[in-house]
C-alpha cells in the first residue's frame, strides 16, 4: 500500500484519517506521526515534527473520527517509551 498524502494543513478528512490508519496498521500514535510529518512537508519544512505538531495531529486524527481529544502529556510517555524500545 502506498503512504497517503495529506490534503490540507487545517484539517484531516474522514477518509484520510482511515487512510493512515491503514497504512501504520491501525497504529494511532505512527498514524499521527506520519500525519504531522506530511503537514510539515505542506508547509515547506523539512524537519521532523515535535511533539506539538504530533500532538495536534494526533487531535486532528481523533476528531476525524468522531472520538475525544488526546491527552498531551499520555501521548508524550507513549513516544518516550517507544523511543526507549527502539534504543
């Protein structure tokens, strides 16, 4: 499957969301990544995405899908701990 491409810097479409939803196997977190990655890319920054920007797509993600907001501070000890997996 190839990787979604993200339409908007405001928003994430319903459909988008199931997109990168599928493309990271149903993975909420490497979906709002890659999100958060692909909105970097929209606005011409090459860099990698904080966890602001991960955060916020992460929302962006949760809303196009009818569901809560995330917890900032939950989303920050996953990607710590996947950091601290991978090493």
């Amino acid at each position: 499957m190839r990787k979604p491409v993200l339409r908007s810097l405001d928003t994430v479409q319903s459909d988008e969301a199931q997109l990168y939803l599928k493309w990271t196997g149903g993975d909420e977190l490497s979906a709002a990544i890659a999100i958060a990655v692909d909105r970097n890319k929209l606005d011409g920054t090459a860099r990698a995405p904080d966890d602001m920007e991960i955060h916020h797509a992460l929302f962006l993600l949760r809303r196009a899908q009818g569901m809560t907001a995330p917890s900032f501070d939950t989303m920050r000890f996953e990607l710590k701990k996947r950091l601290a997996a991978a090493a």
